[in-house]
C-alpha cells in the first residue's frame, strides 16, 4: 500500500454529488445524523474521484440505509475483485505502517496436519517478552482444547479486541515435549519486522536467509524508509552474500516506500535507471500515471534471489517479486501467493468533510505492472516448488521444509525429489482472520 501525497486540490465538489445521491428528510446541520450523513457524502465522492473502479459505482444511493461508513463502503466496493478497499483513522493508519501495535504480539499458522502453531512473535511484544517461539504447538485457548474451536476451513478463535488489558490463556506444547500454560495480557508495543537474519556456509557460498514479516516504515523519518531494513541490507553486504533467500512466508504488505528501498538494494547494477513499476489510475486521474525507476544503491551483487511465500504473501511483498523478476532470476519456493496486483493510500486530505471527522478512506486507487508489463496477477503467484511451511521449526532450522528446499536448490542446481507431490495445501491462512488496516498487518 502506498502512502502518497499529491500536489494538488481535489476537484470533485460535493455540490456535484448532490446530484447524484438520493436525499431524504435531513436533521439541523451540525446534528449526529447530519454529520453521518456529510460523512457518507464524502465517501461517495472522493470514491467516485479516485477509486480504482469507479465506473462500477452506482449513480444513485440512499445513504440513510446504511447504518455505519464501513457499510456503505462495502456496498460501493466492486466486489469481483475488491477485497482491501477498507475505512479507519489517519492515526491508526500512520501507527500501523510504523509498526506501532496492540495486542498480544504472535501470528499462528496450521500444519499439514491442522495442528494449529505459533507461526512468528514479536520480540517486544508481550508475548516476545514472556519468551514465545515460533514452534510451540498450540493446546488448549481459555481453557478450552484446540480442537474446540476447529471449523472446516481451520480454526475461529476469537482473542477479544485489540486493546490493553485483555488477557488471554494459552497451553503449549514446546518442541522438547515439555508443556506450558502462559497467561498473556495484550499491551501497546513496538513490532519488529525483521523476524530472524543468518548467512550460511553453503558449499563455500554465503547464503543470506531474512525472514521478512511486513513493509513497515521507520516513524518520524523523511522520506519513507526502514532503519530495521537498512541495517539488515548493510549486514547481508558486509557478509559479502552470494545467495539471497527472503522469507515472505506471513508478510500480507505495507508501505510501498520501503518496498522501494528494498529493491533498489537488490537490483542488478544492469537495472539501474531502468522502469522499477509502473502506475495505472481510474480515467479521472490518468494524469498521475507514471513510471517509477530503479535507483540502485549499495553494493550487494545478485544473478537471482529466492522468495519463500505462502498464501499469506500480499502486496508490497508481490510488488517486489514481480519489479525484481525482469531484471535477474527469481524463484519462489512455499505456496502460491496471495493476489494482490492493485494499491491505495489514504484520501482524507483530499476532502475537508473526511479530514474533519478523522475518517479516513483508503480504497483501492491503483494497480502496478512490471517492466514487462505483468499486472492481473488477482491469483497470486505460482511457486517454482511447493514446500508445506515447516511451523514446528524455528527460524534458521535448516530441516524447515520451505529454507531446507531453497539451500538443497543452492547446493546442487535441483530441488528435493519426491517432496512435491506430498504438499498438503492448507484451507486457511492467518490472513483470513482480518479485515481492512489489520489485513495488511496480520498480528493478534
């Protein structure tokens, strides 16, 4: 998702909209009603300005039918394709990209067995600070056995909201077959998004393994960028790295600037200057559609990068696979992607009525196309392997299925045999569980 900001007034006035919505008996100005009611305006506006499928929208709507924003919107979004286009605040949108979170601090994922695991945890999140790890196997939520809460897709759990104060309480199994029961209380915290960095020894190359969790940017820093990413960058380049392994495994997106940042680190010196990606708007604002190019910066040299993905791998995390993919060989080792080829950023400051009721909008607004023009990748991307996500392991255990197939790859030019045919694809995956901001940012 990008977050930009263009150097101009919008143009659509609501005097226009007037027309074209259905009015019904209005309270006083200024009355709650009324101002839901200007509210539900300026979404129809600003929706019918920018949004990316704005000849789909209907030409007339009963706004008073609607009993929140959030409804209207999902009347509005064009539903064949749509599934990110989501309303919140400007403050939760700008804590959310800087990774300022709430909650717990882990994601779960399920094994080829709907054995249900703590997939990854925060380090300073509370549950980071009471010593959870990737690998524990998930028993027993209030009191209640796992099994319990099984449906025929995976799991429905619900934590409470994510608030401080909320307590909940988990049985694990950890991985020497010890147990343990953690009550855990949800506090505000810090998430890291560098899960896990290494550099292998493998057949006298050095192979670079990142586990990557979401494009999060550095808060207070201009322009956009990551201080966590940069320092993660410079450690692969001092290690003077031959391969690059990147773990998008639960990495649902973020900021397209970071994305950017990444990249321009990565690229060949050969893609310097060249076409990056490029954007493409609704027919209101053709005039914003440009190229974005390569900027290439450091010294790190790659003929090919491997991305381990999962269903879970959206957004930004897609951007960077299918930008990378013309300029140097790119494999994909997991699951298939999730199928995310179209970005927005926030419209509050486009329209005085969203701004001034702190709602901020952010549907879809754009769709990305590499340099050879690949764009309607709606089905995600296919993998060059299929690896079931090894979530018994910690990070850096080079058994893990996903790792284990991409340094076997390294080491001798082929994948494991036999390992393909015997990958259980799993029905659900924690992005499922979310809607909206937290959908970019899965994380309970």
């Amino acid at each position: 998702m990008k977050n930009t900001v263009f150097n101009f007034k919008p143009f659509l006035l609501l005097a226009a909209v007037f027309g074209l919505v259905t009015f019904s008996c209005q309270d006083d100005p200024g009355t709650p009603s009324e101002i839901a009611y200007q509210v539900k305006t300026g979404i129809f506006a600003s929706m019918h300005e920018w949004y990316f499928w704005n000849d789909e929208l209907p030409e007339g709507i009963d706004f008073n039918s609607y009993s929140s924003y959030e409804d209207l919107l999902e009347a509005l979004k064009y539903q064949p394709l749509d599934r990110w286009s989501y309303i919140t605040t400007r403050e939760d949108f700008d804590k959310a990209f800087t990774g300022q979170n709430s909650g717990h601090g882990f994601g779960w994922a399920i094994d080829a067995n709907d054995n249900l695991f703590l997939a990854f945890v925060y380090e300073d999140s509370p549950a980071g600070k009471d010593g959870w790890q990737r690998g524990w196997k998930v028993l027993e939520i209030n009191g209640k056995p796992v099994s319990d809460y099984k449906t025929t897709s995976g799991y429905s759990i619900s934590l409470g909201p994510s608030e401080t104060g909320i307590s909940n309480t988990f049985k694990f199994e950890l991985p020497d077959g010890s147990t343990t029961t953690r009550t855990n209380i949800k506090d505000e915290y810090q998430s890291n998004s560098v899960l896990y960095k290494n550099v292998f020894d493998i057949d006298s190359k050095n192979v670079g393994y990142w586990v990557y969790n979401s494009f999060k940017a550095t808060a207070g820093i201009s322009p956009t960028k990551s201080v966590e990413v940069e320092e993660t960058l410079d450690y692969f380049e001092n290690e003077n790295i031959d391969e690059l392994i990147i773990d998008l495994r639960y990495n649902g997106g973020g900021s397209v600037a970071v994305a950017e940042q990444i990249m321009n680190r990565l690229v060949p010196a050969a893609g310097n200057g060249k076409v990056m990606y490029t954007n493409k708007h609704n027919s209101n604002k053709t005039e914003f559609d440009e190229a974005t190019n390569f900027t290439k910066s450091g010294n790190i040299q790659l003929d090919r990068i491997f991305f381990i993905t999962a269903g879970g791998s959206a957004s930004a995390s897609e951007l960077t696979i299918n930008c990378l993919t013309p300029y140097m060989e790119v494999i994909l080792v997991g699951s298939n992607t999730y199928g995310k080829p179209v970005g927005a950023f926030p419209l509050s400051s486009y329209n005085k009525i969203l701004k001034e009721n702190n709602v901020e909008l952010v549907p879809i607004t754009f769709s990305t196309a590499n340099a050879n023009g690949t764009a309607d990748y709606y089905n995600g991307f296919p993998v060059n392997y299929k690896a079931s996500d090894g979530i018994s392991k910690n990070w850096g255990d080079v058994e893990e299925p996903r790792l284990k197939a991409a340094l076997n790859y390294i080491s001798t030019g082929s994948f494991p045999a036999g390992e393909r045919t015997i990958v259980k694809e799993p029905l659900w995956n924690m992005i499922d569980d979310f809607e909206g901001l937290q959908k970019e940012f899965p994380v309970y």
